[in-house]
C-alpha cells in the first residue's frame, strides 16, 4: 500500500531555522493522492472518509452539537501504508498538508523541539483547514518517567508537552486535524491517548487476500503484463507481505523482465521477485567446498521432509542449497490458507519443522554444524513463548508470565514479568527446554524412520541444487510403504 510521490519544499535547514518548524507543507490538491490510489485498507479508508467529510462540511457535524476529533492515531506495522493514508485524506479533502517525522522535531538545543511545534501549530491554523501528520510520533511521545525508564530525556519531554498543550489549545472547530502513525502503539504515552488529543485509532493492518489483489492491481497499472499473469495467484501466494512488500515485488519482477530483454512481466518474473524478497538476491558466486554442499543438503532435506510428514505445517513449495542473502540454502514453504490462529499441536509441528535441519545433520554425520543456528534461535523463541504468553505448560499453568511490552528490564529474569520469582523464572527456562527437546526427538524419529528418503533428497539437492515440492513428495512416496497426500493449495 505505498505509492511514490514527490516530496513538498522544506524550509532551510541551517541555525538560522532554528525553532522553525521542518514540516513539508503540500497543498491537498497537489498531494497527487486520494483514496482511489489507497488499496488494502478499506476499514480504515472508510474511517478516515468521515475526516475528510469534516473537513470539507464542519457544518454537517456541528448543527448537531457533535465535535470531531482532534487527533488521529494510524496504528499498524512497518510498510502498510500509514504515510500514504494521511496524503490521501487531505488529498480527498483538498486541504493542506503538513508532513514531518517525530525525530525532526528534536533539536541539539533544548527548547528547540518546543518551539518547532508551536511554529508547526501556528502555520497550520493560518491555513485552516489543514492537517498535521506527524510519522513515527513514538519517537517523542513514549511514556515518560516510569519505574521501567533508563532515563529521562529532556528535550523529547519538553516536546511532548508541548505538543499535548497545543492540541488542548485549539478547538477541532477551527478546522485543523492532527494525525500521526506508529507501529508501537503500547510505548506510547497514556497522556496523548486520552479524550481530547489522539483518541481515535485507525487500525492499519497488513492487507488480506482481497486487498493484496488491490495493491497488485494499483501497482501493476503501469506494468506491462504478460497473458499468464494472475494478480489473484500472486495475492495468495504472498501473505503476510505488506504493501511495501507487494511494490517491491512488483518492481524487482519488473527489472528481472528487462534484464531478460521481455516484451512483458511474466509469472516467472513474479515468482522469482517473490523469493528475492523473501530470501534476498541469489549469491552464486558463493562457493561452497564439497562436504559443505552434502551438510547443507541434509540440513534442507531435513527441514523438507519433516514439513511434509507432519499435518500441522504449510506444504514445501521449494527446497534448494543456491545461497540467497545470508543464507547457504532454504525450504520455501507456501500456506494453503490465510490463518490468525495455530493451536499447539501446529505450534510443536513447527518447532519440529525448524529443529529439522540440525536434527538431519546429526543423523547423518553424527554431530551438528553452526549452520543451525538461526533455526535454534528461532525454537527457542517460539517454545518460550509458548511457555510465557500462549499458557502452553502443564508445569506452570494457563498463565502469562511474559514481561509488559513497554518494560526495560536487563536483569536476570529479562522478558518476564517483574513479578515472576526466580523459581518460576528456572522453571520457565526448564520448560523451554522441554518443549525443544520434545521437538528434537519426534523430527528424529521422522528422519529416522524417512532415512531413505533423506539420503535420496540430499543426494538430488547436491546434484541439481533446487527441487520442488512436487518431487520432495515423490521421493517420500518412492521411499516409504504410506503415501503421503498432496497438499490442498491456491493455485
């Protein structure tokens, strides 16, 4: 959900601009953005319609003794488009707009951050109607003070109040909307949430399936497209991409087109962006010696079978020892389904799915290399937050134990609750290490059991570098007297 735009002029930036207020001012007809360019986000957009309703006809909500209001907090990740949906609203409503980031409010002279916002303010109500967005406002409107605190900056202090007294200063009536957008909403302090300042939220979310295909087709209308090309299929197969993601593969498929001297964007095209994106830019002349290949396609046919075997895990797209990003070799899988959910039956699939790799190696050479030590990081992390937020330990009960969001704690008992004692803090660690261990022996004892099959996937890996989830099931089937099904997918 993001678009390119041009950036409006700026004021110098020198001592002499000291105090000034560094804000891109654009006026809303020159935004070059409206809803129609906004795609993913129809609750929000839906939302924010009735902002600009405001802005254009203040009447329309004041004949009835209704007051809109003042601020507005776009909250979602990173890439989801919360610049973009504050262009477009004071695009749709044709006002102005005033644009800077939190950071740039803060000076190396105290005071300074104060007297940008009273000057931001100031321009603002002389060309009302008008809205004020301010980017990553957490980077000046985290909670002060607290016991959690390591200090107190005086100067972001200092422009936070001064941004809670100008927004208490002036009346929604005169016309001036201010927005802001964080992706870290809990950090922020209760005082700018309250009744009065940024008491409506508008959720902005990574995009579904339905609005991924409207990015895909905002994005792609200046793409030529080859016949082949299904902006559904690309939808389905990229969850969890943002809208920046979706732009970017757009973009890297349109430059592997042209490198390849295309007439047009091919579905191939696609596909490759979307593992560029995923797993970075392939690195061929990486070159490995012989027996780091054979460890690097056991660990993959490790990770590929074990996923395969088990019920609770996207099906394997693709399995392949070429290097891409920092990465020797990866197992590609692909879900068959948007999902919000995973019980702890798929939680333990998964961990088995990550302790794959390693649990191949040391089957099949006797010992583990460093090579797992992404996939231990990443086990541990999800058993321990198995144990601390998702209740899954018999031993300690359906409790959270995991710290607060917005604690700094750096003792011993780091990320859990202030109030867990260190018996329940050893426990804890016990626990974590049961449920990796538990995911150790039953990927073991998959492998074990597929020993066939993990001989001959590592042996295809090295000879041809890439196999598909197709032939990772044929080679499971070839090798065992059970058949495993095919996986139900979108496409």
């Amino acid at each position: 959900m993001m678009k390119r735009m041009g950036r409006g002029t700026s004021s110098a930036g020198s001592i002499f601009s000291f105090g000034k207020s560094k804000a891109r001012v654009i006026q809303g007809e020159q935004t070059g953005v409206t809803f129609k360019d906004v795609g993913g986000a129809g609750e929000a957009v839906t939302d924010l319609r009735e902002v600009t309703e405001f802005l254009k006809n203040p009447e329309r909500f004041q004949r009835l003794g209704g007051k809109m209001p003042k601020g507005v907090l776009l909250v979602g990740p990173p890439g989801t488009g919360k610049t973009l949906l504050a262009r477009a609203t004071a695009g749709e409503a044709g006002v102005s707009f005033y644009s800077l980031s939190a950071a740039e409010f803060i000076e190396m002279f105290v005071g300074g951050g104060a007297s940008r916002v009273r000057d931001l303010f100031e321009q603002a109500k002389k060309s009302a109607p008008s809205i004020i967005f301010i980017d990553e406002i957490d980077a000046i409107g985290g909670r002060r003070g607290g016991a959690g605190a390591m200090g107190t900056h005086e100067e972001r202090e200092q422009t936070l109040n001064q941004l809670l007294a100008e927004m208490d200063g002036f009346e929604s009536t005169k016309g001036v909307i201010v927005m802001a957008a964080t992706n870290r909403p809990e950090v922020l302090d209760p005082a700018l949430l309250r009744p009065g300042r940024f008491d409506r939220q508008v959720v902005v979310d990574l995009p579904d399936l339905v609005g991924r295909e409207e990015i895909l087709r905002i994005h792609t209308s200046g793409i030529v497209l080859a016949d082949d090309i299904d902006l559904e299929t690309i939808a389905r197969i990229t969850p969890g991409f943002s809208g920046a993601d979706l732009a970017n593969v757009i973009n890297e498929a349109a430059l592997l087109a042209a490198r390849r001297e295309q007439q047009a964007v091919t579905m191939t095209d696609f596909d490759e962006a979307i593992e560029r994106v995923i797993a970075g830019s392939e690195r061929r002349t990486r070159v490995m010696n012989p027996h780091e290949k054979e460890v690097v396609a056991v660990h993959e046919a490790g990770h590929a079978l074990v996923a395969s075997l088990l019920p609770g895990t996207d099906p394997v797209h693709k399995v392949t020892i070429v290097p891409r990003g920092r990465a020797l070799g990866y197992t590609w899988q692909r879900p068959t389904e948007e999902r919000f959910l995973l019980n702890e039956s798929e939680l333990q699939d998964r961990l088995a799915v990550l302790l794959g790799g390693r649990v191949a190696e040391a089957l099949t050479f006797g010992e583990a290399s460093t090579g797992a030590a992404d996939d231990l990081a990443r086990a541990t992390d999800l058993a321990r937050r198995m144990v601390t937020e998702y209740g899954m330990s018999p031993a300690l009960g359906p409790v959270r134990l995991a710290a607060d969001p917005q604690a700094v704690y750096l003792g011993p008992q780091a990320g859990l609750d202030s109030r867990v004692s260190p018996k329940t803090a050893t426990d804890v660690d016990g626990e974590t290490r049961r449920i990796v261990e538990e995911a150790v022996s039953r990927a073991w004892e998959l492998l074990e059991t597929h020993q066939a099959a993990l001989d001959q996937l590592a042996a295809r890996l090295r000879e041809q570098e890439t196999v598909d989830g197709d032939e990772v099931l044929a080679i499971l089937n070839a090798t065992t007297l059970e058949v495993v099904p095919q996986a139900q997918t979108w496409f």
